[in-house]
C-alpha cells in the first residue's frame, strides 16, 4: 500500500529509530511500511498520523489506493 511514511519522517528530520520509538514498534517495522511492504494496524496507522499531524487517509493515500484496487477490479 502506498503511503507517505518516509517521505513524512525525512521531512520532519527524525530516524527510524526515533520514529519506531514514538509510535512502540520497532525499527524494522518502520523499515517495511515505508517499502510498502507492511500495512499497519488502525492503531499503529492512528499512532503514525498523530505523530506527523495529519489524517490516515493523507498519510496512507488512501484515495489513491482505493483507485488503484478498482482499476485491478475492473479488469475481472
């Protein structure tokens, strides 16, 4: 799933590790959502909003994710 993690912490000039400790998982964790390679709990996701001062929906670009997944619907 697409989101703005990375992008988000870079910005805001935290590690991962100090992003991980922020939100209670570790740096690994951190690690695999920011390759899109993890999807949150609604929790963690909340966590990571809050820490970034932004929605989930803008943090995990949810329109255009949902757009991407009908597109793939569509073709079936």
């Amino acid at each position: 799933m697409k989101n703005r993690v990375k992008e988000l912490r870079t910005a805001t000039g935290i590690t991962q590790q100090q992003l991980a400790e922020r939100v209670h998982v570790s740096a690994r964790t951190i690690i695999s959502l920011e390759k899109g390679q993890y999807n949150p709990s609604l929790l963690l996701a909340y966590r990571l909003a809050e820490q970034f001062g932004t929605s989930i929906e803008e943090l995990y670009c949810l329109k255009e994710n949902r757009e991407e997944e009908d597109k793939r619907y569509e073709n079936l």
